[in-house]
C-alpha cells in the first residue's frame, strides 16, 4: 500500500500496520530461507522454540514460559520438533517427574542457520534503513513493548516472553 493511502485510512494505525506487515514479511523470508536451507518443517515458531531451548536444554513448563504460552501449546510444539528429529526428551536429573527437552545434531545444526539466517535479515534492514535507523527503531520498539509491560497492556505470558528484549 501507498504509504499516504495508509497513513489516510485509518489515522493512528499506520505503526501497528506497518509491524504487522514486518513481522508477516520476515516470517516468510525466514520460512523461505529454513526451506531453502533443507530445514522446511521449520517455521517461525519452531525457530523460535528451538533457540530458546538452550545448550543445556529446558523443560516444555519452561520453554512454554520463555514462549509465552502454555504448558500444553510448548508440549505440541516439542512434539512437533521431537518428530522431526531437533529435540530429544530425556529424565531430567534435577526433577524425575518432568522430562529434559534437549536439542540433537540436526536441531543444533538448525539453531546454527537460525541464528545466521535473522542475521542476515537484520543486516538487510540495515542496508535499508542505516545502522543509526535500525538503532533508533530497535530503541523504539522496546521502549514500547516496556510502555505496553508496565501499563499492565501485555499478557503476563507475552511479557515473560518479551521480558530480555524489552
């Protein structure tokens, strides 16, 4: 859309477009570049899943919180990438009634191209807008989500999940 045709539709919803359309965007190149990568049963949420799993692993309770969703929704999710061959469930020595979710070779491998890949689409913007551009949005955007967290505005799951961003 025409940047004056948004900023005229609807007076005060070009920022919450305009973030729609980014996130929409860097999904689908994300997804794009996991297929191209070898890795398409990786979408967004999987990515995001198995960076937070961590190098010493993570219960789905956890991941679920660092999410910002259920115990059950993080426990489909890691079915999803048990499947698939990225995770691992394993006794967890600290506490035997819950089970370790652990990355394998391929979900390390994945998180590896995970990492390059937003890297490479924060470059892009980079490119696009400046390094001080980028800055100044990056500032922006957390000085926001903080404004939304402290207002009491985010669900207590989501600012679990935003909390080391913002």
């Amino acid at each position: 859309m025409h940047q004056d045709a948004l900023a005229g539709a609807h007076p005060g919803s070009e920022l919450v477009t305009l973030l729609v359309g980014a996130v929409r965007g860097i999904s689908q190149v994300f997804t794009d570049r996991m297929t191209a990568a070898g890795f398409d049963d990786v979408r967004p949420t999987h990515g995001f899943a198995l960076t937070l799993v961590g190098e010493h692993g993570t219960t789905a309770t956890e991941l679920g919180r660092r999410l910002g969703m259920t115990k059950q929704s993080a426990g489909e999710v890691v079915t999803h990438l048990a499947r698939q061959g990225y995770v691992e469930r394993q006794p967890d020595p600290e506490d035997r009634r819950a089970r370790r979710i652990t990355l394998t070779t391929r979900g390390r491998e994945c998180v590896r191209i995970i990492w390059a890949e937003l890297a490479d689409i924060q470059g892009a913007w980079e490119g696009a807008v400046g390094t001080a551009g980028l800055d100044d949005l990056t500032t922006g955007l957390r000085k926001g989500l903080r404004t939304l967290r402290d207002g009491g505005q985010i669900p207590e799951g989501l600012r679990q999940a935003w909390w080391w961003y913002a």
